[in-house]
C-alpha cells in the first residue's frame, strides 16, 4: 500500500527561490503528495510572494528547526519528509519514498548532488553521502524522511540554532539505523559558490568537530553566521 507522505519546507528570506519552490511543489503534489510551507518570520517578503501565487503558508517561530516541528505537529500523515527550500526531488527519489514501507518505524535519507558546475561537487556530494552511509548521521541537503508515529515518539527537531539535523539523526539511530536511499536529490551549491569551496568545507568539518566535543550549540551558530 502507498503510504500517505507530508512535504515540509522551511523558509526564511527566500524570495529569490519562491517562484521556483512552489512550480517544484506544485509537480510533487501533482503526484498525490502533500507539501506545506512554513515561514518563520521573513523579512524580504516571502510569505507575502507565496500567498500572492495562491501557495498556503504556515507561520512559526524563526528556526529552521521550530519550523519543521510546526509543520509536523497536526500530519495525518504516515510519512514526513524534511526537505530544504533550495533542494530538488527528482522522480526516481518520489518513486522510491512511495515505495517504502510504513507498517513499521523508518527513517533514512537520499543521496543528495550538489547542483554545480565541475568535479569537485561530484566529489563533495559523494563524500557527504560516504559519510552518511557510514555513520548513520542524516544531513538536512539529503532530504530526511521519517515515519509519523516515530517523530512525534522522539518529540521531533532539538529546537537548536544550528545541527538539528545530525541532532535529529543520533535520536533516531538509538531506534533504528537510516533508509539510505540511492535516488537523488538536486541541493543548491550556493554555498559553496557565495563563501568560496574549500572555505566552506573546512568551517563546515570545523563546526562539525566543535559539535562533536560538545562546545555550545549558540557558540556554533555565532561562528556559522
């Protein structure tokens, strides 16, 4: 039996992506999956670009984490799935989300690609999913599926500044070990483009690092900014 699958995408100051965002959504409900976004407060006019192409928006309290535990708080839903504001499903990871079973408590991932131009995003998206494969740690580009029933169980998204999703993942391996999805999903190298490749991939392993030894999540996130 298919299972019945909730979208959540958290936004803020967005607007440059809600033209895109919503024609992506409208061909993933096309499919017979719900999708919700939910606005933590932007500024630049988000929601207001959102209601204005009929897209309904849910509000929250700016993080991206309280605004996916917001999304989720009412799903009928057998399946929830996290997914980035600047990430693409393609048909194949759809298909395979479809095909999963709900009768008991999943969770897991895709393979994500790092949408730029030249090796080193193929080599940077295959390391990230390496990684994941090997640790059991989900990150939020790779799209984080988990059953209803299960994320309430685990009462959701740490609400932290920063590191919900590896948060998130080290709740949930303490259940079970992650669905590791081949599919892919498309993420924005962004990023890496706006902050320079190798510069980001040394503050993203050092934020890792401090998160690891335990230095203060708010600590992290000042240092992300």
């Amino acid at each position: 039996m298919t299972p019945s699958v909730l979208i959540i995408v958290p936004v803020y100051n967005e607007i440059q992506l809600v033209r895109d965002l919503v024609e992506h959504l409208i061909w993933i409900e096309s499919l017979g999956i719900d999708c919700l976004v939910v606005d933590g407060g932007s500024s630049d006019g988000t929601p207001l670009l959102l209601e204005k192409m009929n897209y309904r928006v849910v509000y929250s309290q700016k993080g991206r984490a309280c605004q996916m535990n917001t999304g989720a708080l009412n799903a009928k839903q057998q399946l929830l799935l996290f997914l980035h504001a600047d990430t693409r499903l393609t048909k194949d990871a759809i298909q395979d989300l479809l095909a999963l079973n709900t009768n008991q408590d999943i969770w897991g991932r895709f393979d994500v690609c790092v949408n730029g131009e030249g090796v080193i995003f193929k080599i940077i998206s295959y390391f990230i999913n390496l990684r994941s494969r090997l640790t059991g740690i989900a990150t939020g580009d790779q799209g984080i599926f988990v059953s209803t029933r299960l994320f309430h169980a685990i009462q959701g998204f740490p609400e932290q500044p920063l590191m919900e999703d590896i948060e998130l993942s080290s709740l949930l391996m303490k259940v079970c070990r992650p669905i590791c999805l081949r599919s892919q999903v498309f993420t924005s190298a962004r990023r890496w483009l706006d902050n320079g490749i190798f510069k980001t991939i040394l503050l993203m392993w050092t934020l890792r690092f401090l998160y690891w030894v335990k230095v203060d999540v708010k600590s992290i996130a000042g240092w992300y900014k």
